[in-house]
C-alpha cells in the first residue's frame, strides 16, 4: 500500500509538472493515475510513460485536456510493453 501511495505521488507530480510547462489542465489526473499504476511495476515505467506523456500534450496542448484511456493505453503500450 505504502508502495501505491508513492507512485501515486510520483505520477500525480509528473503529470503537474507538465501542467506547469505547457499552461494546460489535465482534467482526468485521477483516472490517469490509475491507468498507470495498474500497468507499471516500478518508478522507470511510470517516468518512462510520463516522458511520453508530457511529448504528447506538448503537441496536443489546449486550456483544458481530458487525456482518452485509449491514448494512455496506447502510450503505456508503446513505452512499457504491457496493456
């Protein structure tokens, strides 16, 4: 659980982060979070996907993004292996 709780913190901060560089609201950061948790197995994973996270809203950029699941699946997918 205490393990959970980390990665939690890990990714909800990443997905701030990208927040904060590209003056956007990601509004399924919950869900999010979830996705990833339940696909990774230790923090390189889950900083793996983040990277390709923050690549696609950079190019995805607006005020206010709800990230697809299908979109994170297929990130996960292609940077982790798994789905």
């Amino acid at each position: 659980m205490a393990q959970e709780v980390d990665t939690q913190v890990l990714i909800m901060s990443q997905l701030e982060m990208i927040e904060y560089s590209y003056d956007v609201t990601i509004t399924n950061k919950n869900d999010i979070c979830r996705w990833i948790i339940s696909a990774t197995h230790n923090s390189h994973e889950v900083l793996t996907v983040a990277l390709a996270l923050n690549n696609w809203v950079a190019v995805n950029k607006g005020g206010h993004l709800n990230i697809p699941r299908n979109t994170v699946e297929q990130i996960i997918a292609a940077t982790v292996g798994r789905w």
